[in-house]
C-alpha cells in the first residue's frame, strides 16, 4: 500500500495533532508514502504560522521543520507538470475544490496511476477525502 500524504497529514506527522497517532501507524504499514512537491512549501508555510501565532512553540516547530527536511528525500515526490494541473483543474471543477487541494488530488491519482497499485490518501478535509473516495481511493 501507498501512503499518499497531502499537507494536512505531512503536518501531523511532525506536530502532535488529533490524528497524529493513527497517521504514524499508517506509515509503518506503508510500502511507501508519497507527497506533492508543493506539500514542501504548504507545509513550511503551515508550520510558520503556527510558529508565529503561539510564539511557545516556536522552538517544537523547528525541531518540525528540521525533521521534514531529514525525511523529505526518503518521500517519493510527486513533480507538477502541465497533465497533472490540467487534472487538478478539473477535478476543482467536478469537486468544487480549492486549487491546491485539486493539485493534491491529482498527484494522488496520478501516484496510483503510475505504481498501479493501492492509494490510502492521508488528509483531513471532508471534502477532499469524499472526492478521493469517488475517485476509488482509500482514506484515513
């Protein structure tokens, strides 16, 4: 099974959140995890805000950042090419999603497609998981 994590999960994995325990379990059972390029910058941005908005955690969030960036190269990237935004565009037509989240979306597909195998799309956004269901993957 491939583990596809968009930035929401990515985030848990180093953050102690409601979820975060369940993920981690997930990616022991991973044959591999997968991730969007971008999920490098929605993360960094992510991690930063928290940074600024709860200034005690600032040093945790580093420690989170330096984490993500030892682990990124064990990650099977996703890169962002034209097919793959062409995608994205539609499935933010057909699932009224916003534009990174369809990025995110097609990167997962696109993940399943190229490894023909099994997708479990890590992410909490309802509607997001609704339209990997629909688009035949498993979710957290």
């Amino acid at each position: 099974m491939i583990l596809f994590c968009d930035t929401s999960a990515l985030v848990k994995l180093y953050i102690i959140e409601v979820g975060s325990e369940e993920l981690k379990a997930r990616v022991l059972e991973a044959e591999a995890v997968a991730v969007c390029r971008i999920a490098w910058a929605e993360a960094f941005a992510a991690l930063s805000r928290r940074a600024r908005e709860v200034p005690v955690d600032a040093l945790i969030i580093e420690q989170a950042k330096a984490a993500l960036a030892a682990d990124w190269p064990h990650f099977v990237v996703l890169d962002i090419d034209q097919a793959l935004v062409e995608r994205a565009g539609e499935y933010a037509d057909t699932f009224a999603l916003r534009g990174y989240d369809s990025v995110q979306l097609a990167a997962a597909f696109e993940t399943g497609r190229i490894s023909q195998c099994q997708i479990f799309f890590a992410c909490f956004d309802t509607r997001l998981n609704k339209a990997a269901k629909l688009l035949g993957m498993f979710c957290l």
